[in-house]
C-alpha cells in the first residue's frame, strides 16, 4: 500500500485529506478514559485527537440501531438482557441511557467533525445504520464486519460508504476481502505477539496496493509498537488511548513547552498517574503537580491540604500516614470509570516523567524542602524539575539548598521585573494576564529567565493570543484546546 492509495481512498468516498499520519481511530471512543461506546467516549476521543470513532451497532427488537459490542448487558452494566430482544426504550432504561442510538453517536459526530467506523455486530445493522448515515449526510464514515456477509450484504445493495473487512490472526486478509467484497483490510492482529507490527511487512503492503485495498491497522496502546505503526503508509489505527496515535508537536517556528495544570484533569482525576500519562502521551512537556508531606515523611501528590475532596477519605494528609493514604481511592469522585485510582508519591511520578524523558512543575503545599530536594535528586531529575511554592520562605529555602534548583517566581509578586532577581534569581517567571503585562516577556528573557504564560481558561482566541507572544511555557488546563489554537497559528505561519 502506498500514500497515493490512501490519498486515492480519501478522495474516492469523499473523506477529508489523511493527516501526515495515519487517520487516529478511537476504539469504541477514547475508551481507556471513559465508558466504551457511549457519546462521553466518543466526545473525549475528539478532544484526544482521533479523527475518527470506532463503534459496535446491534438491532434492538424493535429495529433500532444502538452502539454496543456485546449482544447483552451483563458485562459493562450487570444486569440480565439481550438487545436483540429488548426494545429501545428498554435498553435506554435497563442501562441509564449509557448506550446510544446510532443516530445520536451520528448527530455528535457531525457536530465535532469527526469520522465514524462502523463494526456491524448483527444481521441487518449495516443497512439500518447506513440509511441513518445517508439522511443525515454524513460522508466520512466506514463499514466492517469479521463476518464477511455483513460487509458483501452492503455492498450488494449498493452501500456507496468505504467496506472494510476485519481480519483475525491467521486469517488470510485477501481472501477473506475477496469475500466480503471489501475495499479495506482491518488486521486485527494486536494479540498476534509483542511485535505485531513485524507482520505488517513490505510485501503484504505491496499486495494489497496492487488489490487497491486501502490498509486499517488493530488497537494499540504499546508505545513502542505505535511508534513503528505510525509510519506506514496505512490508511488508519485504532487505539483505546487515541491521543498517542495524534500527539501535540512543537514547530521550530513557535517553540513552547506546555505544562498541564495537575495533568491532564479535563480527561483523569486531577494529580494521579494517569492524569499525568495522558499528558505526556498526548506530546504535553510539564506536568504541574502539588506535593503535601505525609505524617511519616512520604511526600504524597495531592493538592488540597486534606484528601476530603479527591478521594473517598477525610482528614488532613499531614495527619495520616502513606499506608492510611495509599489506600484510598482517588479516582471514584471524579468518575466511576476510575474508581481505584490511587494517590501517587513524588517519586511515582518522578519515575513516570524520567521514562517518557519529559518535566515536572513541582508545587510544595506543606512539604519540607529538604524531602523534595531528595527525591528529585535521587531520581536524577533536577534537571528536568522546575519549583514554586505559594510559601516565600519555602520557595527560598529550597533554592538555598542547591544551585541546581530552577524555581520559578510570579510577575505580580514584585513591583518591578528587575526586583524578581534581586534575590535567588527565578529560572522561570510566570505572566497571569489577569495581572501582569505579557508585553514584559521579552524582557524577563533578556534577564535569563523563561517566561511562562498561565492561561487555565478554555477560549481558544485567548490561546491563541497568548502564544503570539511566544512565551516559553505555558501553563494550562485544556491541553486539547491548546492543540487546536497552535495548529491555527501553525496554519498562519506556513502560510
């Protein structure tokens, strides 16, 4: 397979251009961030990246299609019932409204703008849902099915949408095209080993360029796997976590290093693992986070002086002891989908960021220096740290410490930009420009200093702003409309 198929594909079924990467599908939504196939997944898997939604359509018994993978409900709601044999209201009711009508999953696509890959689950769901798509006019959508008479029963009746037949490991994918009467292969090979990116080989591309079949690859979420999936001339991935499929890039031209505010808390409980993992996956640099000392010396990252509001405890932290605190859970508040998140230590995400080879943005609430000092060094990352606390004499003595530290220090805590580095001079400044002025940046620069724009806002004008002023770091909480903003200045640039 080569780009011109795809570029072919694209234009043929009257899709938007494939990005420089393959087309990033979220499998059943962004599914490793929230409930699989319902409008919640679907909309975190947009903000995430993914051009397109993977999803699952049965026929309820009164012939409405809904989006499910499995044919009951047992596994994701507990609860006794086949689709095929309830209607729609009563699965709507048996289920909270968590599964939804197909033409609901079409009327959020054509409102966010993305694609839709169809999985026929069930005998006659194809052309139900295929009439859906032609009422509403939504052209960039696909079909497939692992059951090839799913996918030929649309062709047959004319179906002008791209078919995809699904591959399993050991299956011969042209064969099975040939029956289904496919224009794409799906291989579903992400069980096949740890490297199934090997079975995608020259000569199977090769081939199905000469079949004209367009190339649609599994599921992934291994990182090194990705990395090699990404760049083949294929038309698309799936992925659970579609933001590692997309992730945010720098230009030479507008170099900034974005730092997520408690990591990535639109997406994941704030100050957790995963609320860090999803930044970085999603090419973030920093992740701010706040360190509180336990009562027997662990520095725990949390931000409230008590775990009343981010777990399911109460007390203050500085009260409790690491085996008390690590057994809370700290991720049912913000999301069932998370519940046994648990609180991180420095260290934890020390290691995280160390293994991605990104940053951190320290804040110490209620923590001795000396600690945090100590595990930032013994962690190798001093120089990959930056450090602020709301408390002066905190902030100083942890600079003090050693001439390694790199803290940073707010605009509008001085009167004047040169008072700032009259003592422990600031590695970075920050500019809020609810109070300072961003016109200053430059000169913060010419002192030796980076300059940091904080913007925890979701207007994407005032992104856009902000980074016209080329600040060095940016301080934010909608890492996916800051992804949006650069890409418009990107855009003015080239042009």
């Amino acid at each position: 397979m080569s780009l011109e198929v795809c570029a072919g594909f694209t234009r043929r079924f009257g899709w938007p251009a494939r990005p420089e990467r393959p087309f990033a599908i979220g499998h059943r939504g962004a599914s490793a961030h929230r409930p699989e196939n319902t409008l919640a997944a679907f909309k975190a898997a947009s903000e995430l990246g993914a051009e397109m939604w993977e999803l699952d359509v049965r026929l309820t018994a009164d012939g409405v299609p809904v989006v499910s993978h499995d044919g009951d409900l047992a596994r994701r709601f507990g609860v006794e019932g086949q689709i095929a044999a309830l209607t729609a209201a009563e699965v709507a009711a048996l289920t909270r409204g968590e599964v939804p009508t197909f033409a609901e999953a079409v009327d959020l696509a054509l409102e966010l703008g993305a694609g839709l890959y169809v999985e026929i689950k069930a005998d006659g769901a194809g052309l139900m849902a295929w009439q859906i798509l032609k009422e509403k006019g939504l052209r960039f959508a696909a079909f497939g099915s692992f059951r090839p008479h799913h996918v030929r029963e649309l062709h047959e009746a004319g179906c002008d949408y791209p078919l995809s037949v699904l591959v399993p490991v050991g299956a011969d994918p042209f064969a099975l095209a040939e029956e289904a009467a496919a224009g794409a292969i799906h291989l579903c090979w992400e069980r096949a080993s740890d490297t199934p990116q090997h079975l995608v080989t020259p000569a199977l591309l090769a081939r199905a360029e000469a079949s004209g079949l367009a190339v649609v690859l599994w599921h992934e979420e291994r990182p090194a796997v990705i990395a090699d999936l990404v760049k083949l001339p294929v038309l698309a991935i799936c992925s659970d976590r579609p933001e590692m499929l997309a992730p945010w890039q720098a230009m030479a031209e507008l170099p900034v290093a974005p730092c997520c505010h408690r990591g990535a808390n639109r997406f994941a409980p704030e100050n957790t693992l995963e609320a860090a993992r999803i930044c970085f996956d999603f090419g973030m640099e920093f992740v701010e986070l706040d360190v509180t000392e336990s009562a027997d010396g662990v520095a725990v990252v949390i931000h409230d002086q008590t775990v009343d509001r981010t777990t399911n405890g109460s007390g203050a932290v500085a009260d409790l002891t690491w085996a008390e605190l690590s057994a809370l859970d700290a991720g049912s508040w913000f999301s069932p989908h998370f519940t046994g998140a648990r609180l991180p230590r420095l260290e934890d995400m020390l290691a995280l960021a160390k293994s991605y080879g990104r940053q951190l943005y320290i804040e110490l609430k209620f923590i001795a220096p000396e600690l945090v000092l100590k595990l930032v060094t013994e962690a190798g990352m001093l120089e990959r740290c930056i450090f602020w606390s709301p408390n002066l004499a905190r902030l100083l003595a942890l600079a003090a410490l050693s001439p390694g530290v790199r803290i940073m220090k707010r605009r509008r805590d001085a009167e004047s930009l040169e008072a700032l580095f009259e003592t422990a001079p600031p590695a970075v400044v920050e500019f809020d420009p609810r109070y300072d002025d961003v016109g200053e940046m430059a000169g913060c620069q010419a002192l030796g200093a980076k300059a940091m724009a904080l913007y925890f806002g979701a207007d994407p004008a005032t992104f856009q702003q902000l980074l016209r002023t080329r600040p060095d770091l940016m301080n934010i909480d909608r890492m996916d409309i800051f992804k949006k903003a650069y890409a418009a200045i990107r855009a003015d640039l080239v042009a």
